[in-house]
C-alpha cells in the first residue's frame, strides 16, 4: 500500500520520520514531499499528484498551520488534506496534544474532525507516541481491508432491517436509533448470541452501564432470537446482532410532569434520547469489536406509532402549556438517516450530539410537515 505522509515540514522532522518508520515497518511504501527530490513542477501540485498516488493519507497536525498558498489562502496540508478528500483516499489523522495552535491550525483541526467522510482520529505528543499510534492504526486499517468492500445498499437495507417492528404500548410513540457496522462480517456468532455469561454482562450494561438504555428494575428478558440478542422490557428493547447491528427501542415521550399534561413531542427529549442511544451503541460496539474491524457505521432513527401528536421544543410548551400543535397527517411512521450513509466509526463517535441533532431535524420535518 502506498501512503502518502501529510504535514508540515519544519520543526516536524522527527514526527514525520517516526510515522514513516512505523508504515515501512508493515511493508508500505511511504511518499514524502522530502524524498521527491527535483521536480520540474511546483512543489504543492507535485504533492497533490502523490495524493491521488497514493491508497492512503497520514495527517500529522501539530501547533503550526503552515505558510499558506497566495491564490488559495490555504497551506499546502491543507490543500493535501482537500485532494484526500475529493479523490476518496482514506485519511488517517493525528492530532498532537499539549500544545497551543495557531488560530488557523485549530480551525483546521476543527474542519478535518468535522468531515464525516473518511477521516479517522488519533492524538500524540510525542514522536515515539506517534509511531506506535500509527503501527496500530495501520494494523486496523489492514484488518478491515481484508473484509472487503462497503457495499451501500447492504447496509441500507440492514439499517431498515434493524429499525422494522416495535410497536408502542397502548398505542404511545417508541422512538428506535440503529448502528450497523461494515464492512460486513460477524462479529458474534451463533454460540456466542446463546452463551449465558456474555448475555449477563450485556443485559448488566444495558441496565447499569454508565450509558444504560433499559429501565432499572422493570422486569426485563434476555434471549437469543433469529440470529440477535434481545434484550427486552416492557416499553424498551436493545437486539444486538451476529453482524454487529444494534437496535435501541424507547419510548418517544420522556414521563410527563405538570408541564407535559398535553400531548406533545418534545424536541429536546429527542434529540437528548437519539444522542444517549448512540453512546450505548458505541460503547457497546467497542466492547464486541474492540479492533474496529466494523471501520464504518450507518445510523438512522425512526419514531413509530406518532399518530396526531404535536411537536414543539421546551421553549415553546412553557410559553403555553395549555395547548399544542396537531399533527393532522397522522403519520404512523417517520425515519431519518444522514447522508452520506457510510461514515467512519470515529467520526461518528465523535459527532454524537451533532449527529442526533441532524436526525431529530429529519425526524420532526417529517412529522410536521
């Protein structure tokens, strides 16, 4: 594999040389702006060929953005880290720790966790902790590689597969978020969906983990059913698949006070609900795929059993609590998923709130509009 190394020169020399060991330690063939010696071209257009050259980016950003282009106002890592982007290279990141950024560097560390496409994030802060950071985030890469190829409309259909059924009790709005992992492969087979002690320590943390999904002390049941882990309870319900798809079924309306006495959605109760689900589905992940062979997630959340209710957010239902908008469509079911579907797992772990916040958009255009 060939992997081009992304970052600024000077004052980064050891860095650069620490991640190029790591990549020539696994066989790779490294490319370096260093190593190009003379070129006829200028020396940003002949990094940006090396990109499109390569399978694979290391990003290095440190404290400095780099002396920037005067047409393009950019640096050239930053124009590197653009070319990755639009040709689709994998993007391997490392964000130095310990150290205070220019302003643009950190607008640019900013931009670079934002992008949900292909970047995936590691820190250091030193040079011998970079080479170890890169030996093991090759090793993933290598594994998941060897699944093979994302294919979109399997992980689509998997992601409706995994939000279908559920319906609310006496007819009350359940709200279901869904993770499935790719590429495709098991990552917990059929002896180890009945084993007896791992569904223990599951169901503990759905019900006691520090991002518990279940109710403490509601009767719960816990069993292996058509290829996936249930974990169910009267009003909530977490499956757990062969495949590594999680489902978290719970209700819609948080318990309603003397200020929820209408019935309404509630915007926040959403959105707070979507984000705490997606912190159980990682944390679970984490715990069944520890390598991150599963290098891709796709989430989608659906509300079901909606009928007539209204949706406001908490501003709105205090200024006047004695009434609510209707819903006149009474919809059964509305579902949202983001797009592009396929994002890397730590993108997605680190975007969290912003990802919960962009499916409950979805979620209440749908159902308002």
């Amino acid at each position: 594999m060939k992997i081009f190394i992304s970052s600024v020169i000077r004052g980064f020399e050891e860095e650069r040389s620490a991640a190029a060991r790591a990549a020539k330690a696994l066989d790779h063939t490294v490319l370096r702006s260093e190593d190009f010696g003379a070129i006829a071209s200028s020396a940003q257009r002949a990094c940006r060929a090396a990109v499109r050259d390569a399978d694979l980016v290391i990003l290095i950003m440190g404290a400095a953005y780099g002396l920037k282009d005067p047409v393009t106002g950019k640096s050239p890592t930053h124009e590197e880290f653009e070319e990755a982007q639009q040709t689709g290279r994998d993007v391997l990141v490392f964000v130095q720790q310990g150290v205070q950024r220019e302003p643009d560097q950190d607008a640019f560390v900013r931009e670079v966790r934002e992008w949900a496409a292909g970047a995936n994030t590691g820190s250091f802060r030193d040079a011998d902790m970079l080479r170890d950071s890169v030996t093991q985030a090759l090793s993933r890469h290598e594994r998941t590689r060897s699944a093979g190829p994302i294919d979109l409309a399997e992980i689509a259909g998997r992601l409706e597969a995994a939000m279908a059924g559920q319906r609310g009790r006496s007819g009350s709005p359940v709200l279901c978020v869904a993770l499935v992992g790719a590429p495709r492969q098991v990552v917990l087979t059929a002896g180890q969906l009945e084993d007896g002690t791992l569904q223990a320590e599951l169901e503990r943390e759905a019900l006691y983990g520090a991002t518990a999904v279940l109710e403490r002390g509601a009767r719960t049941r816990t069993a292996a059913e058509r290829g996936a882990l249930v974990i169910a309870q009267e009003d909530r319900r977490v499956t757990i698949d062969g495949l590594g798809a999680i489902a978290i079924w719970t209700p819609a309306q948080r318990p309603r006070d003397e200020r929820d006495w209408m019935p309404t959605l509630i915007d926040e109760d959403v959105r707070d609900a979507i984000a705490h689900a997606l912190r159980y589905g990682h944390a679970t992940l984490d715990r069944l795929d520890p390598y991150e062979r599963l290098a891709d997630i796709a989430v989608g959340a659906t509300i079901r059993d909606l009928g007539h209710l209204g949706w406001r957010t908490r501003a709105e239902r205090d200024r006047s609590p004695n009434t609510t908008p209707m819903n006149m469509r009474g919809q059964e079911t509305v579902s949202a998923r983001l797009e592009p579907l396929s994002r890397k797992r730590p993108a997605v772990r680190q975007q969290g709130d912003d990802i919960a916040r962009d499916l409950t958009a979805i979620l209440r255009r749908a159902a308002t509009e």
